[in-house]
C-alpha cells in the first residue's frame, strides 16, 4: 500500500441540525504521482461532504481534505455514536482501496408533537375524542397522560395512559370524556378540557380541546311539560273550587214527614219470601241474518290492493359506472365513492372527481370502485396500525371493489394499492396536513399505489381515472 491517511480528530460529536468538520490527512508514500478520489460511506454518508472530491500527490507530498457533517434535525439522525468511514481510490491503482473509519456521536433532542382528532366532541353522557402524539425526535418517547379541566365539571378514562414511541412513529390514546352532573333540561354547554402530556423532568405539554355537553331533553319540552302542569294543577283547583252538589229530593221530602229513612230491625221484620225461579225457556240458535256472507266467498270486485312500499337500492360505484357506460358506450370509465369518519358514504363520483374532503379531519375508512371498459381491477387497503389488512381482491367490469372497512371500531385508511386488467389506470390522494401526492399512473401487470405509509398521517380524499 503506497498511502498513509490520519483522521483529526477521529471521533467528534455534532448537534442534530448543525454541523461539524473533520481533517482527512494523507501522504503518498509511492514512487509515482497519483489521483485519489474521496467517498463517505456508512449511515452518515447522505449528511456527509468531502471538499475537495479528489486530490493529487506527488510521492512523499501531504494533502488533507476536509470532511463536513451536517445531521438533520429529524428522527432519522439517530442519537449516540455513529460509525462512518471514507473510501479512497487511487487512480493509478485502484484495486489498493483504503478506507480510514472514524466515529460520529450525534446529540438526543426531543420533539413532540400532539393533536386531539377532532378537537371538539358532543354529547349527552360522553365524547370520545382520541389524541394524536408524533415522536419527532431522535430518541425514545417515554410519557403519560392525564386530562383536566376547569371547575372539574369532566371524569377521564384514558387508555393507554402510558406510552412509549420510537423515534419517527406516531401513537394514538383513546380518551372517554363523561360529565359528572347530567343537562336534564335546557341547552349545550361548553366544557374546555386539555389531555397532557407530562415526560419525565420536563414540563407537561398541554393539548386544548372542547366538550359540548348536550341537554337529555330539549328545551321546548321542558317548556311544554311545564306548561302542560300548571294547566292541569289549574283545572283540579277550579273543579274542587266549583263541584255542584246533588242531593235527593225523596229524601227532604220524608223528613218532612217524620219517616225515618234507617232500615228497620232484624227482630222486627218478616222472613222474606223466596223468589220464584221461572222455567226457562228453549233456547234457539240465531239464525243466520241474510245479509252475511260467506267469509270464503269472492266475486271480481273493484276492491283495490295496498301497494307494498320498495326502499330504493342504494346508489353504489357500480350502479353509476353502469349508468355512465350506458350513455358513453366505448369508453373506460371508472366511478368511486369515499366512506368518511362521522360522514358515512359520499354519492358516487366518476373521471377524475374528488371523492372525500380536504383539510376537514375526516379520515376515510373505506373506498367503493368501480370499472367498465378494463376488464375488471385489483385492489388492497393499508390501514391504521394493521397495515395491509386483505389479500388481494379481482372483480370485473361493473362489480363493486370494496377496500377498508365501515365498522365503528375498524381502523381508518392510509393507503391502497390498485390496479386495472386492461389499460392504464391514474390515482391522485390527498393526506392528512399534506398537499395532493400528483396525478401517477401504471399499466398492468404493474400496480400503482396512493397514500402514505406514515401512521400518523391519513387518506382524505382520491381521485382517479383510467
């Protein structure tokens, strides 16, 4: 080996976000003059410059060069040490490589970031809003969370209510918010809260959120009931107030005359005489009036049937792609429609429209396609926390593709990955706190795929084409 190399120093520290330089020594120790060219490889070669690229020596000469690390501030710069090394390539020979290594540590920092989804909820006995926290520092979030408010009007059941993130990732935290005293009567009250975040040695960081306490019964009933009472106590009075009396005119009249209206005793009465029971006659069946008629009987009438009421089918992807082809025969349409958190189903839409809303705080939890004109598509969702939740699913031209799922409890989308059986097919999405992605298109067998891969972001709205 005809070169000598020396790195000053060999181990260095750098903040993430600033930057740092280190002296790359080197000596020809051969007999002829060479080129060598200079390139960092290891983790830290993406935030790594070497000025200058390539140096030539002559034998026995000394030339340094200069090594600038620059970290971002992001959680991809790891925190603690570092390997790295610098690959040198003589031009003259290059199979004699040599690579000084050296060691770059990198500072911890910490970031969070945390956002009630939605940041206002309603409700008679509960709100259930759920609390978004990013770890976008460069080492483990370890943190707990409590929830108050003023006046303590608010109970909280949070779960979890410890957490640990990795550098990156993003966690959700379920909150069940219950008022302590229930609005019988009367209208919404507003109920201020914050969810806190508290990490250890540092000061708890607050995320503002409202709880709309809803009345159990309207205020016009209250009303009403109220109302309704003082009518009915007012009837009950004026009716003891004016009651007519009754009395017996047969009976003024034999006090009149001195006749005592008691009974007389038993040891002065006659024994009664026993009633004489009558025989009884025969009884006869009645007889069948004229008039009545056969319950089985039935001439042709005029009579008219009820007509049974049919709930219209509901308007799908597929019945609006059919509808289209219908009226564009000989071209490829594609229709879709998007089922958003506290929206349920959109009508359908078809060629490029949006399906969804923007910057609402809907996420999408399921999407409906359909094709005509490209022999069927491919499709699969990627979710929230599950990711790739399916296989695969094929239907043909005019059948429903269903991708996610409606249920409460099911996790929202945060991507897909679709792909037509004849032809190109086009998607643009929209994700959360993000612009739109671009319009990007494939051609079978190939699949194309929209959305992001980041939990803490999700799908808002699609559009497509083919």
């Amino acid at each position: 080996m005809s070169l000598w190399t020396s790195l000053e120093p060999a181990s260095s520290t750098v903040d993430p976000g600033g930057s740092t330089k280190v002296r790359l020594r080197l000596r020809n120790t051969g007999d002829v003059v060479d080129e060598y060219r200079f390139e960092p490889v290891g983790d830290v070669a993406p935030w790594t410059t070497v000025e200058p690229q390539s140096l030539r020596l002559y034998p026995g000469t000394t030339g340094t060069v200069e090594l600038t690390f620059a970290p971002p501030r992001t959680p991809d710069a790891a925190a603690g040490p570092n390997p790295y090394a610098v690959r040198i390539t003589p031009t003259e020979h290059p199979e004699a490589t040599t690579v000084p290594e050296g060691n770059l540590t990198i500072t911890p920092f910490t970031e969070v970031r945390a956002e009630l989804v939605p940041p206002t909820v309603k409700g008679r006995f509960r709100g259930r809003p759920r609390l978004a926290i990013d770890n976008l520092g460069n080492t483990k979030l370890t943190a707990s969370i409590s929830g108050s408010d003023n006046g303590d009007h608010l109970s909280y059941d949070i779960h979890p209510s410890n957490i640990q993130i990795e550098p990156g990732r993003a966690a959700f935290v379920r909150a069940t918010l219950r008022p302590r005293q229930i609005i019988w009567f009367g209208s919404k009250e507003q109920r201020p809260y914050s969810l806190a975040v508290q990490r250890s040695g540092t000061k708890a960081q607050p995320v503002e959120g409202t709880y709309v306490q809803r009345g159990f019964l309207p205020r016009w009933l209250a009303t009403f009931l109220g109302v309704f009472m003082a009518l009915a106590i007012t009837f009950v009075m004026l009716w003891l107030a004016y009651k007519p009396q009754v009395r017996s005119s047969a009976t003024e009249k034999l006090q009149e005359a001195g006749v005592s209206t008691l009974p007389p005793s038993p040891s002065a009465s006659l024994p009664l005489p026993q009633p004489s029971i009558p025989p009884q006659a025969p009884t006869q069946e009645a007889a069948p009036s004229p008039t009545e008629k056969p319950a089985g009987g039935g001439g042709g009438g005029g009579g008219s049937e009820k007509k049974k009421e049919t709930k219209a089918p509901e308007e799908t992807a597929a019945t609006a792609v059919t509808r289209l082809a219908a009226d564009d025969p000989g071209v490829r349409h594609i229709c879709y429609r998007a089922y958003e958190t506290g929206g349920g189903w959109q009508k359908p839409v078809c060629d490029g429209a949006m399906a969804g809303t923007v910057g609402q705080n809907r996420p999408i939890k399921a999407l409906n396609l359909a094709v005509s004109g490209t022999k069927g598509m491919n499709g699969n969702e990627f979710v929230h926390e599950k990711e790739w939740l399916n296989p695969w699913t094929s239907v043909a031209d005019g059948v429903d593709l269903y991708l996610g799922s409606t249920k409460a409890d099911d996790p929202y989308m945060l991507a897909f990955g679709i792909n037509a059986g004849e032809g190109t097919i086009c998607q643009n999405a929209h994700v959360h706190n993000q612009a739109w992605l671009g319009l990007q298109c494939n051609t079978p067998p190939k699949w194309i795929f929209g959305g992001t891969l980041d939990q803490s972001l999700w799908l808002e709205a699609v559009k497509f084409t083919v």
